[in-house]
C-alpha cells in the first residue's frame, strides 16, 4: 500500500506544481485552488507512505519523480525548452530512482 501512496502523492505533486504555473501567482482562482488541494493530498499521501518507506528513501523518490514528471509538462504543455544539460540531469535522476527501486534493501515492506 506504501507505493500505492507514493504514487498517488507523485501525481498529486506533479498536478499542484502544474497548477501553480497556470495560477499566475495565485491570482486565477481555480488553478490556485487546484494547487492547494494537490498539495494537501501529496503530503497526506507522503505521510501515509512514512510509515513504511524511510523519509529518505521516500523524499528520494517523491521529489525525484515529480522534477522528472514536472519537467515534462513543462516541455509538452508550456512548451517550455529542455536543454542538453538539463537532459542528462533528468536522466540521472531517472537512473537513481531505478536503482533505489531495484537494488534498496531500504524500501523492502
């Protein structure tokens, strides 16, 4: 159920930073809302997901994916533009988070 959690708090994650963007610095009322409830429900969904998953392991993987998902809409919906750099910080990150998945004793439930 731990990942279950991790990954309803990822998509809420993703969804609130997304929000926060289209929110115009808080000034267009349901993309601010939207990144409020977003928000709320990851760190209740994070919580959940402590209790079985070290905070370090979690934070690794919940901060990891979101930058990674965030990144993307980023590029696909605000067209905004990845350079090469920024390209192979994503895929390090991608790596960790394979590794901390495959090969952590930490995350054993």
């Amino acid at each position: 159920m731990a990942f279950i959690y991790l990954i309803i708090a990822i998509i809420a994650e993703v969804i609130a930073t997304s929000a926060m963007k289209a929110s115009n610095g808080f000034t267009v009322l349901a993309p601010s809302l939207l990144t409020i409830a977003g928000y709320a429900l990851a760190i209740y969904c994070l919580s959940l997901t402590m209790k079985s998953i070290p905070v370090g392991i979690t934070y690794a993987l919940w901060s990891g994916a979101g930058i990674v998902l965030v990144s993307l809409v980023g590029f696909f919906y605000y067209k905004q533009h990845l350079d090469f750099a920024a390209l192979i910080g994503l895929a390090f990150m991608i790596s960790g988070i394979l590794i901390i998945h495959v090969f952590s004793k930490s995350i054993e439930i």
